[in-house]
C-alpha cells in the first residue's frame, strides 16, 4: 500500500490495485475562517485564530496530479476541511462527478447526490468488497464535549496488503480500543492536531491520544496526518513530534505536504 499526504486530511491512497482519494479537501489557501461560517456556529478557544483564513497552504502539486487516475473518493464525513463545500450547499465542486463516492451515512450520500454525483455508496459496518479490497465502517467520535457530528473510521483488509485502519475524525476512546483489538492493523492512520472548539471541546486526537494507539498496536506503524491547516488546531507538527518524543513514541511516520510512504 502507499500513502501520499495531500493537504490536512485530504491522502491518496493505493491499496490491493485501487486508489481511494480520501476527504479531498482540494480549495486553493486563505478562502475562508470560522467568521465567515454562516451563523457562526463555531468559536475557537483563542478567538484571534476565528479569522486566519484556512487553509493554510496551497496544494503541493497541481490538482490534476491529485485527481488523476482515482477509482473512489472516499469521504469520512462533510466538513469543510474535508471536502470543498458552496455556498449553495452542494460539495465536491472540483472533482469528477463521474467517480464513485464512498460515505458514511444516508444524510451525506443525499448530498453527493444533490450535488451531481451519479454513484453513492454508504459504506456499512458488516463491510463491502471494492475490488480485492474489504472495507467496513467502524466507529468514531467526534468530540470531547459534544460530537461535532457524525463521523466514520474505515478498516481495509485485503489478502494481498497490510490491515489499514483509517481512524478519521475521532478522539481516542473505547470504541477506537476495539477496533485496534479486533482487527490488529498494521498501519494506523491518525487524525492528530488536537483542533477544538468551544462548543465540542477537542474534535480529533493531541499526543497522548497518539501515545494511547501506539500502546495498544505497539507492532503497528502510525500515519499522523491532519496537520498544519487548519486554524482550531491545537497542535503543529514540529509540537506533536515534541510531546510525542516526552511520550517515548517513536513507531509514526508524519509525511510533509506531498510526500508518499509506502507499507
């Protein structure tokens, strides 16, 4: 399998002989901040970063690069760090209608097929076959305080590539425990910038929920991504290295904007 960070959440991934554009959040930089969210939902806990327009950088390479050759998106959840979403509420705006989506529930497939796409999957917890590859929704939860919505993690399996758990959106809790338990991935791919807001507290993992994986899949290998794009993000790469060097986790790869590792 290999893995190439994109942007934030946004990875290419190829695995047994498909590649899977996951939450292709693909806007160019600076093109909106929480202020401009209608009806301001959403504060950060240091207001001043409500208005640093996100994301933070521009793709590391041209978009028809990033597109070329998918055979699915794969989208854990709609929010606009995820996916590129209009005004008009339709999302996907750049991609190829034309690709088959995988989603995580009935409301998000209603709006990829609002919005011009001809195949919608709701990926399911019993697990669905995409070429020689198996996937099954597992559970995530999407906040400390109140879950900001819903949100999926995804175990692949296939006879020819290492178990991939992609944890998507959620911080570290029971149910994360037991997806590692039950299916012993070798690759673990980690949302990890500690973004939060006042109303939902943390929304995705900080170090000592990366320090919580590595203990319980000490033989795997982490991806840490979702880093350096967003403005609720508690936590930058060169910080998480540091907590998690005071943590003694050394068992991660945390790819650069571009950068492909292969497992």
């Amino acid at each position: 399998m290999k893995l190439t960070q994109i942007r934030n959440a946004t990875n290419r991934l190829e695995y047994a002989d498909k590649t899977f554009l996951i939450d292709p959040w693909l806007m160019p930089k600076h093109q909106f901040s929480f202020v401009d969210v209608p009806g301001k939902p959403y504060h950060v806990p240091d207001e001043m970063k409500e208005h640093l327009p996100m994301p933070f950088y521009d793709l590391p390479m041209p978009m028809e690069e990033i597109l070329a050759g998918i055979d699915y998106y794969l989208v854990t959840h709609i929010h606009p760090d995820h996916i590129d979403m209009s005004m008009d509420g339709t999302v996907g705006a750049p991609l190829d209608k034309n690709v088959p989506v995988i989603c995580q529930n009935e409301a998000d497939a209603t709006v990829f097929k609002k919005s011009g796409f001809h195949d919608v999957t709701v990926l399911s917890d019993a697990g669905m076959l995409f070429g020689q590859a198996k996937l099954t929704k597992v559970p995530a939860l999407h906040g400390t305080v109140n879950p900001c919505g819903d949100a999926m993690g995804i175990m692949f399996e296939s006879e020819i590539e290492k178990n991939f758990y992609l944890a998507g959106d959620t911080i570290w809790y029971s149910a994360v425990a037991d997806s590692l338990k039950r299916w012993k991935p070798e690759v673990v791919a980690l949302n990890c910038c500690a973004a939060e807001t006042v109303e939902n507290g943390r929304l995705i993992m900080d170090a000592e929920d990366v320090h919580c994986v590595a203990k319980t899949v000490p033989n795997a290998r982490l991806y840490l991504t979702h880093l350096d794009n967003v403005a609720h993000a508690a936590l930058t790469r060169h910080t998480l290295k540091g907590n998690l060097a005071e943590r003694n986790v050394t068992n991660y790869d945390m790819p650069k904007d571009g950068q492909s590792i292969i497992y």
